[in-house]
C-alpha cells in the first residue's frame, strides 16, 4: 500500500487516467451484460443473434437482415425484443402465374400454389388442375422443393360420367377420357367397356359412359372358356372376348340379341362338305292287259332293272356333326326300267252247284263278310234305304265306295247267303275285300266270316270292268 502511495506521489498524473480506464471498462461490462440473445430463421435458415436492438427490426438491421414491403416477418417488425424471442423471416419471391393464356408476375411469400393464386385473387374450385414448377435446393444431395417458380391454372370443365347406369356430375381439368375416370375415382377392371375411348381428348359437356363386364361363359371348340365382357349384345361380347365367327358360324344366342341373364353362350362352328355319291334309282311297276290270262290273275313280262344316279351332296356340319344333307345336282347316268305285269283280261263262264240251283259266274274273288240292317249299321239312327235307294233287306249287298261306283246294279251270289246285288257303300270297312250283307231288322243274321263273292252273269261291258280291283 506504501509502494502505491509512493508511486502516485511520484507520478500524480496516473491517478486521472486509472479512473478513466476504470470507468471505461464498467461500461465495456455494462454494455456486454445488457445484449440480447435471439433467434433468426431466415427463409428456413437458423441462426443466433446478440444484439441491445430494442425492437424486431432494428435486430433484423444488427444482423444484416434486409426487409421489403412484401416480405413477411413475425413477430412484426416493431413489436418490442424479448431476450430468447425467433424472428422468422420470409422474403417475398417472384412467381409467374398462367391463367387462360394470360400471364402475371407477382411477388409473394406463399409456398401453397392455391394460397399464391388466391393472393392473385383467382380463385381454384374443385376440378381445376395446377402445374407448378418448384424451386429445389440441394443441401446434402438431396433435392427438396422449397416453393413455386410458376403456376399453371388449368380451369377444370363440367363432364357427366355414367358409371353402369349411374349418372356422376365432374367437373375435371384432364385432358382425356381415362385422366378424367382417374381423377373421378373410378376404377376401370378387366373387360370393362368406356365410351368414347380412354385416350379421347374431353370438351365441356361431354358425356363418359362406362359399361361394366360381367362374367360370361362360352362354350366353344368343345372347351369351356370364361371370360368378362362389357357388350350390350351377344355379338360385342364375343368381340371383346376375342371369340371369332367366321363363315357361316352362329352364336345361342343369336349376336343381335342381348346378353342372357345366365352368362352362358354357346358358339356353333359350321361348316359345309361336298360329298359325291351314286345311288340306285328304284324301278316302278307298270301293268299292261294280257287277253291270254285269265281274269284277277298277274304275270311278270319284265322283271325291270335299276337305274343309276350320281348325286353331288351338300354336307352341313355343326360342331362336328352332320345337321343337313341338301343334293346340289343330281345326274342320271343309268335311267331305271319299269317291270312290267299283265293283267288278265280273259273272262272264262263257270257254273257252281249250290243248295238253291247252279249258278254261272264269271268271276269270283275271296271277301270277309258282317251283316247290317237299317237299325244295325253301327251308328245311332237308322238307314232304311241303301245307297241306291232301294230299302234295306236280304239280298242288298255293301261294297267301298270305289267297288260301288263301277259295281251298282250288279247280280251276286254268297254261298249260305244267297243271291243279291250290289247296292250300297259299306262305312268302316277295314279292308277293300269286305262286305256287308243285307237283312231286315226282323230276320237279321250275325256274319263274321270268310266266304266268296261270285260275280253272276251277264258279263257286264268290258269297259265297266274293273281288270284290277280297287
């Protein structure tokens, strides 16, 4: 202490200039423990900052930081400066904007496109489309976007999607038929069917039509194959399904038709063979009257030949099996030779002893025989004249109606029956040898039997007879 004293009394002047140091370094340590701490992020940048700024701002401007009139910054620049307090700061960039062929510089701190457009005051609905090109930064080679460099508006149109039946109102800024379903949601599957085509461009107003596939199955080629198709008709179906028709194939059902409810459809493959083939052509049979034969008899003068023909056969197949066999031309290489039979025409008179006389005929033939009378004929009512008008007795004969028309009037004989003639047309006669005999209803007699039928003189003319019976 005695040494200090000794040096300020040898040097006075150092006691001024010691205050003065003294005084000077308390305002350096003021000064230093009165700065604030606080925190900058920049554009996304962090940093620190000491600074006694009193304000937001007057810190911006210790730390170097330049603000415009359309950069953002929070808390606002004249809020007062709280030691610990972040400072953000976004600088307003220059975006382009595209709308409608117009364009528009502006400058801004938004980084959401719609949020930039909406400060544009352009408005962006649903449906309306943005392309945006970003600014990237590269900090650890990694490119991230940071914000917009342009925006394009692209105004979305009103479009009508009918999805299976169901009508969907879109408005849709794409630029085809599949970007709009796309944007819409809707999810196209296998076979399903869209009109116009998924590539067309779009236009205000248009309508998009989406046709679901329903599952089918084909039966064709003899295999079963399963499939999905949009087709409103069997014909769509089978194309969409890559099934071909070809020729003269056919689908059940037809391709015109709709789809059936079951899905299933058959495809018949036909096709056509030509076949070449020679057949026998049959032989009639022709008769010629022969005067050295007697009557109701027949001989073979020509045994007859068959001819041939070559035929030319259209074959129509269907899956494999012959459905129709059509002759295209037929030729005839051989013509066929008739047989020909003569017929007796010679008339030999016989007698014949019977229980009431003889008698002379001149044919007779083997008939089975029933009776009727008028109220015995086989129906309800009763008949009491025959056909030729005279009434029904013994004696009036029934013959089929072709025997009556050549034999009315003519004089019979029926061994155990009698005389008669034949006078009347027999109704349900099974066969033409049949005949039915005439009684009363008084003295009617049941007949179920064979017998013959004797054909009595006179001959009648040649021209009324018939030399083969009917």
């Amino acid at each position: 202490m005695e040494k200090i004293k000794r040096t300020l009394d040898r040097y006075p002047q150092i006691l001024p200039l010691g205050i003065v140091v003294f005084a000077l370094c308390g305002s350096v340590l003021i000064y230093i423990a009165t700065a604030r701490t606080v925190h900058l992020v920049i554009n996304g940048s962090e940093s620190s900052l000491r600074t006694h700024a009193r304000t937001v701002m007057a810190a911006l401007r210790d730390g170097g930081v330049t603000v415009g009139d359309e950069d953002q910054v929070q808390p606002s620049a004249s809020e007062k400066l709280i030691p610990g307090m972040t400072i953000r700061v976004q600088n307003a960039r220059e975006v382009t904007i595209h709308t409608g062929g117009e364009i528009e510089k502006v400058l801004t701190t938004e980084s959401s496109p719609e949020n930039i457009l909406l400060e544009a005051g352009i408005r962006v609905f649903p449906g309306d489309h943005l392309d945006v090109t970003m600014w990237f930064e590269d900090p650890s080679g990694v490119q991230v976007p940071k914000y917009p460099l342009s925006v394009q508006l692209h105004p979305g149109v009103a479009l009508e999607i009918i999805d299976d039946g169901t009508s969907i109102p879109v408005r849709s800024a794409a630029g085809t038929v599949g970007e709009v379903l796309w944007d819409a949601g809707i999810v196209l599957y296998e076979g399903d069917h869209v009109e116009p085509n998924p590539g067309e461009p779009v236009s205000a107003g248009d309508v998009i039509e989406v046709v679901r596939a329903q599952p089918l199955v084909f039966e064709v080629d003899g295999e079963v194959v399963r499939a999905r198709a949009a087709g409103k008709t069997v014909g769509e179906a089978l194309v969409q399904s890559g099934i071909a028709l070809t020729g003269m194939d056919y689908s059940i059902p037809e391709v015109d038709g709709p789809i059936p409810g079951d899905g299933r459809i058959r495809v018949v493959r036909v096709r056509e063979n030509i076949l070449y083939e020679m057949e026998p052509i049959p032989f009639g049979t022709v008769y010629q009257p022969a005067d050295t034969l007697e009557l109701d008899t027949l001989a073979v003068i020509s045994t007859g030949s068959y001819g041939v023909v070559a035929k030319r056969n259209r074959l129509r197949i269907e899956d494999g099996v012959e459905v129709e066999r059509s002759v295209d031309e037929a030729v005839h290489l051989i013509e066929p030779k008739p047989r020909v039979v003569g017929y007796g025409t010679k008339i030999v008179i016989r007698t014949l002893s019977t229980a009431s006389g003889t008698i002379e005929y001149w044919r007779a033939i083997p008939v089975y025989a029933t009776a009727y009378s008028p109220c015995r004929s086989g129906v309800s009512e009763c008949y009491p004249l025959t056909a030729s008008g005279r009434p029904v007795t013994r004696g009036m004969v029934a013959v089929i109606r072709s025997w009556y028309n050549q034999m009315r009037g003519w004089p019979v004989f029926i061994p155990a029956y009698g005389s008669g003639s034949i006078e009347d047309i027999g109704a349900g006669f099974a066969d033409k040898d049949w005949i039915d005999l005439g009684f009363t209803d008084d003295d009617f007699e049941g007949w179920h039997s064979w017998t013959t039928l004797y054909f009595l003189t006179p001959v009648p003319p040649l021209d009324s007879i018939p030399w083969i019976l009917p």
